[in-house]
C-alpha cells in the first residue's frame, strides 16, 4: 500500500519575510482537519473494503477472465486511492513539522492501522505471479485490461525473487518497527540538531544555506558547525546505516537478489546493465568535468586548493543578491509558458491554490521535493526558500515533478506513478528551460560566465555527485555484509569517492569524513540516487533535440510525460530518436557538460 513517499505540499495563508509572500500548504482537498469526520470515514471504509477484496480474489485470480480481471483492478486502485490519501494528509502535516509529537502520532498512528489493513492484500502480488504465463499473456491481450499490462509486467518481473505467502505477510507486518521506524528516527534527529555558528544556534537548512554565502569566513563556519554538530551524532548515524543495510542485506538474500542494487532497478524498470553503463560513463568522465571545471574555479577564487566550503561558492564577479518570490515565480512561470503556454497553465495553480509550501520553518523537513499524493487530488510541493539563485533553479526543479504528475494522473493509481529514472525527466528539464531562458538574456560576458558556472556546478552535483554517492552506497552495503561497520570505516568508504569525484583541486578538512550522515536518499531510498544522473543525462539529450528542432517537439514531450508508469523507457524515448541502453548515449549528456566547461575555459583565454 502506498506509505508517504517523499511528499510535499503548500497553503493559501502567506508567510510574510524578506522574501515577500512565501505560500503555505492547504491540505483541504485532502481532508479539512486532522480530526476531521472524513479520515474516520476513510479508515472505516479502508477497513472494510480489504477485507472483501480478499475475500473476494484470494485463491480466485487465476480463474479471472479479462472482464473480471479489470473489475478486480479497479476495486484495487480505489484502496491505493484512499489509503494513499490517507497517508498522504498524515505524513505531509508531519513533514511540515517533524518535531510535533501529535502530527508525529498521528502519521504512525494511521500507518500501523493501514498496515494492518491491508495485510490481506498481500495474497494478491504473489498469487499474480503464479498465474501461468500463457493464462497471464491471454487475459491481458484482452482490451479491457491491455492498457495495464506494463504494470503488471514489472509486478511478475519480481516472481524469481517472490518468498512464500506466509513471509511476504511477516514482512508487510513488520515494516512499521523496522525500516519505517529507523527513517522516523533518521527524520526526528535531522529536523531537531542544531549548529552553532558564530555562536548563534542554526537549523541543517539555515547552516547548509551558509555553504553558498558571499563570505568565505561564513563558508567555513557554517562547513565547521557541520563537521561538529555531524560528529556529535556520529554513533546514532552509523547505528541508523548499520541497521538498515543489514536488514536489507537479510531480505535480499532470502528473495535471492542477486546483489544490493538489484532492487532499485526491478523497480526502475530498467537494466542493470544500462545502469552500469551510465555509472562507468560519469566515473570515466571525472577528469574532463569535475576535476577540470574545480580547477577553473580554485583558480576564480584565488585559490591553490578549494576547501569543501568553496565547493559551491558564489564567483568572486557574482553580486550578492536575493531573489525574492515574485521573481522567483515570475521567472520560472515565463520559461515555463516560453516553451508551452499550456505548461504555464499547468504550474500556475500551484501557486494560487496553496499547493507550495516555501519557507523555511522550525522542525519543517529539510530540502524540497513533490509529492503527487493521489490521483484525483493534485500534487504537494515542499521548499526550503532562502532567496538564493540555486532556490529559484530548485522550484523550477520541483515544478516539473508537479506538472508531470499532473499530467499523469489521468492513467490512474496503477499507472501513473513513473520509475525513478524517468520521474527526474519533467523535474529536470524545467531546470534547463529556466536556465537557458536566463542564459539568453544576459547582457554581458560576465553574467553569461556566472549562469554557466552555475549550470555546470548544478550538472554536477545532478551528476558526478551523485554517481559518487552511488559508489559510496555500494561499498557501504558490499562492507556492511561483511560485518558491522565503525564510524571511522563509514567515513573512509565516503571519503574514497569524494576524493576520486572532486579531484586534485580539493583538500579536506577535518570533519568533512561524516558529512554522509545527513543524505536522506542513504535512508529512505537505497541506491536512488542514480535517478538524478539518469535524469540529467537524458534531459540533455532530450533538450539537443528540442534545440535542433525536432519536429513535433513539444507534442511528443508531453505525450511522455501523460504516459506515467504506463511505458518503458525505451518506448518513451523512441519518439525522439534516443535510446537510454545505446553505449553512445550517456555520452551525448556528458559532452553537453563538457562544452559548457569549454566555453568557460575559452573565456579565460
């Protein structure tokens, strides 16, 4: 059953700040109050309707012609859709303010309950999966249920890996006191630290923020505090990583995985092979793009060696400026309608609707994502606004995760949520329309360079970045089989890909070996971060071919997009020439980076 995924959402009473008017969540189109009638209601009817739907199909699915195949769908998709909902009111209230012990209550509360409930409903995947092949192949050639083959094609592509009816039971019934405690806990430690910086007592968010300032004295303190307050928590952090690695090392090798990532890419509906192709690609270009380009800035900043507070600097050119939220949304809003006016029209609710929430606030969970709640609502996005550059290129960002679930949501719950790999696509292609709606304005040689160093800093934190944290993930969970892991091997294995991603123009300080710690990905959803690069590097070569002017361009766009989960990536990438598990095409996204690199470098010349 859907738990809360990453979520986020916003409210129409405005938060007055420096920023202007920041929106707040109304959570009304989910329910009105946390003790509303409806969420009884809900409950009641959750409760009632698994257990006539096992009732119903337990023992009975391979009987199923396609009439009563899509039947059984569609009473299943209402379940996901209240439960989902559900969850998502409960678990969006409580990201706004992790520190509250009644929003606290009440997500864990609804979760154990809705957990209970659908234990019955765990006969249905694995009773899926037994229905013999030819059956399977015949009942869905049927129209009637045609159109939710691929959904059911990634569910029977677990069927090697599927334990017995009575495991699988254990297993759904265990999750609130194993992996879902541990990430309450990772999620209640982070929104209540504090550091102090020069003496003041700072939140993550406000003491991360710091890591961008103008001044390089701030940099450092805000770097320092980091190192400390990370240090101070150091045990509880490796005992979180620990225990969550062994317990998946547990499942998958009872389920016979054949390694730790092999999970993510069942549920990414794509290739290992595809993924070790990107991975290898990115590890093979460090030198022609990270190392290269932080040689260029040590040498901007006057610098022999760049610090880990230098790493996203301002350049010394750049003039400190905030951007308040008008502009933030009138610049992301005009590069949106500059593509289409029909994306404009899509994200424009978001900010009239209360369907953002943007500013920073005490226990409000740090970062920012989109949360798609369910399908006959509306998506949720979450911000942590401070006015910088970057903040406006992360609401374009979660902006487009909106607008692609907005436009997938007509497939339904079954289909509309889209694999990870994909799901970055929308998110980040919103980022290049407002990067290269700025970029062709700029007046002057030194405002292009600024938005290219910009760009090229984003692209790789998207992607060398995280490939790096990839890496570290794999030796993390490869270590950890082999016995409990020490705070100090946690570190040395963070370590050996920060050195080998960044490259000779860094040194690190004392410190920096614990900053894994708060890497919520690391936590909540193991060996995700390969998405992000997925995601990058496709964007760019999706934006070539808008940029070359392929025909059709925009209609083949959103057409993908309205295709959620319902297409593989290579079906949805056919349209504009492009092929993910091509050996060449990694590298067309990469050289994108790399000529932007060029240009700069040229400049200095």
């Amino acid at each position: 059953m859907p738990l809360p995924r990453p979520l986020h959402a916003a409210a129409t009473t405005a938060g007055h700040n420096a920023f202007g008017n920041l929106p707040e969540w109304d959570l009304s189109d989910l329910y009105a109050a946390p003790d509303a009638a409806e969420i009884g209601r809900d409950m009641g009817w959750l409760e009632t309707a698994c257990a006539s739907f096992a009732k119903d199909y337990e023992g009975k699915l391979a009987a199923l012609d396609a009439a009563g195949m899509a039947k059984c769908i569609a009473r299943n998709e209402a379940i996901e859709n209240i439960a989902g909902r559900l969850m998502s009111y409960a678990g969006l209230r409580y990201y706004q303010n992790t520190l509250d012990a009644a929003r606290a209550k009440q997500m864990a509360d609804l979760q154990d309950k809705i957990t209970t409930f659908t234990t019955p409903l765990v006969f249905f995947g694995l009773e899926f999966n037994r229905i013999d092949e030819a059956q399977y192949q015949a009942v869905f050639a049927d129209p009637a249920v045609a159109r939710f083959k691929p959904a059911f094609d990634r569910l029977r592509a677990m069927r090697p890996y599927q334990l017995s009816d009575e495991l699988e039971r254990f297993l759904h019934d265990q999750s609130v006191v194993g992996s879902a405690a541990w990430n309450r806990l990772f999620d209640e430690q982070l929104a209540g630290m504090t550091f102090s910086v020069a003496g003041e007592s700072q939140s993550l968010e406000a003491t991360l923020d710091l890591m961008t300032d103008h001044d390089r004295s701030r940099r450092e303190a805000g770097a320092r505090a980091l190192a400390d307050g990370f240090a101070g928590q150091i045990k509880l952090f490796a005992r979180v990583h620990n225990t969550l690695a062994k317990e998946k090392e547990i499942e998958d090798r009872w389920r016979k995985m054949p390694n730790p990532q092999f999970s993510r890419h069942l549920s990414n509906h794509v290739e290992p092979e595809v993924v070790a192709a990107l991975r290898d690609a990115v590890v093979a270009a460090y030198p022609r793009l990270s190392h290269r380009y932080y040689t260029l800035k040590a040498k901007w900043l006057g610098l022999e060696k760049l610090q880990v507070w230098d790493r996203n600097a301002p350049l010394p050119t750049e003039a400190p400026r905030l951007i308040g939220w008008d502009e933030a949304r009138e610049t992301v809003l005009a590069a949106y309608a500059g593509f289409s006016p029909e994306m404009a029209a899509i994200a424009e609710p978001f900010f009239k609707r209360g369907w953002i929430d943007a500013a920073v606030k005490p226990g409000k969970a740090p970062g920012a994502f989109a949360h798609p709640t369910v399908t006959t609502v509306h998506p949720y996005v979450l911000l942590n606004y401070l006015g910088k550059p970057r903040d406006v290129m992360t609401l374009a960002h979660e902006l487009g995760h909106g607008v692609h679930q907005v436009l997938a949501a007509p497939q339904g719950e079954t289909l509309a949520p889209t694999p990870l790999t994909v799901a970055e696509t929308a998110s980040v292609f919103g980022e290049m329309l407002t990067f290269r709606r700025l970029l062709d304005a700029a007046k002057t040689p030194a405002e292009r360079k600024q938005l290219l160093a910009g760009k090229v800093e984003d692209q790789i934190n998207t992607v060398v970045r995280q490939i790096a944290f990839y890496d570290f993930e794999c030796k993390l969970h490869a270590a950890r089989a082999e016995g409990e892991l020490t705070p100090d091997g946690i570190n040395a294995l963070w370590m050996s890909v920060q050195a080998e991603s960044l490259g000779p123009a860094f040194e690190f300080m004392p410190g920096y070996e614990a900053f894994w710690a708060y890497i919520p990905h690391f936590v909540h959803s193991p060996f995700y971060v390969y998405a992000y690069a997925f995601g990058d590097g496709l964007v760019n070569a999706l934006y070539a071919a808008y940029a070359e002017g392929l025909p059709d361009f925009q209609a083949k766009y959103f057409e993908m997009l309205k295709a959620g989960g319902s297409k593989h990536h290579k079906d949805l990438l056919a349209p504009f020439g492009l092929d993910a598990s091509d050996p060449t095409f990694w590298g067309k996204g990469l050289g994108m980076i790399a000529s932007m690199i060029d240009e700069l470098e040229a400049m200095e010349g």
